[in-house]
C-alpha cells in the first residue's frame, strides 16, 4: 500500500511539474506578447484602485498612473492585465512590466 502511495505521489509531481513551462518556453512567450501587446495609458481613476476593473482585452496592457498615495503603491494587478504606478522610479517601472508579462505569458501557455 506505501509502495502504491509513493508511486501515485511521484506520478502527481511529475505530473504538476509537466504542466510548468520551461524558462526558454516563457521567454520566448514574454518576447512575443511585448511584441504584440498594445499599451493604453491612464492618468488617474474614477474609482478606488481596488475596484478598478481591466478592459478584459488580452491584447492590451493598461498601465494606470495613479495620483494619491491612498490608492496604494506600485503594482501590478494578479493576471498581469494592469500595472498601477505610483512615482515609480525607471527601475521599478522596468520590475513591474517584466512581472506583468510574465505572468501574461503563464496563462498564455496554460
């Protein structure tokens, strides 16, 4: 009975690990969607930053320029759909796009 647990265990990791794109496979997803990806700039928002809803379209990428501080800090939203920067330094603003096509191209290879 452990023999057939501990094959039916490794069999799930495997599994779970198959699943997992390889790093060649996520670079090269991230490179075509930052090549194909329309950017849509937003100065500010009319709602709270925690109900700001994306515009769905995978095709785009919102980056929100957000005004007060109460709206939280840099970020980027869990499905990569939108980055919300406030005064972000170049350095932070680089971080946070590369984390938003990534997890971008996570799903797409999903």
């Amino acid at each position: 009975m452990r023999i057939a647990l501990l094959i039916y265990g490794s069999l799930l990791t495997s599994l779970a690990l198959a699943a997992e794109p390889t790093p060649q496979e996520l670079n090269a997803k991230v490179v075509e969607l930052m090549q194909s990806t329309k950017v849509n700039m937003r100065d500010g928002l009319d709602v709270p930053a925690a109900d700001y809803k994306s515009d769905g379209d995978p095709e785009t990428l919102e980056v929100v320029m957000l005004k007060d501080k109460k709206d939280g800090p840099s970020r980027v939203a869990s499905d990569g759909q939108v980055i919300f920067l406030y005064k972000a330094s170049g350095k932070k603003q680089q971080a946070l796009i590369e984390e938003a096509f990534t997890l971008r191209a996570k799903a797409a290879l999903r």
